[in-house]
C-alpha cells in the first residue's frame, strides 16, 4: 500500500463484520501535504446578473447571427 514504512501507523485488528471470517484492518496513514502556491481563479456564480445576461442574449436574432454556419463555428 505505501513505499515507506513510517507512512502506516497504528496498525490494529478487528473483529469481523457479520459472520465473515475476514478481520477488519483499522489503521492510521501518515500522508503528505502540499499546498500549492499558485493562485486560482474562483469564479462566483451566485453573484451573476442571470437576468441581465437572459434580457441581452433575447435580443440577438440568433437565427441570422448562426446562418450559414457549420457546428464548429457557432
């Protein structure tokens, strides 16, 4: 499961589930962390004006703007 020994950490044994005769393993794993230092973009939008943009695209006449025009290029 791991490449390192230290990784895995109090490894236990349980009792089975049920009438099973497989042991339940409980057992705590020592991961690393890494924060990345890059900033993201986070895009909120819960805070759009939907019905400015909906008033604005309903007044484009959508049927002449993508006359004549394959799929990929609409």
């Amino acid at each position: 499961m791991t490449n390192e020994e230290d990784m895995v950490d109090s490894l236990q044994y349980r009792e089975p589930i049920g009438k099973s005769h497989h042991v339940v393993l409980d057992w705590t794993c020592n991961c690393y962390g890494y924060k990345s230092q890059s900033k993201s973009t986070k895009f909120f939008y819960d805070r759009g004006d939907f019905e400015a943009m909906t008033n604005c695209f309903k007044s484009i006449d959508w049927a002449y703007v993508l006359s004549e025009k394959s799929v990929d290029v609409m």
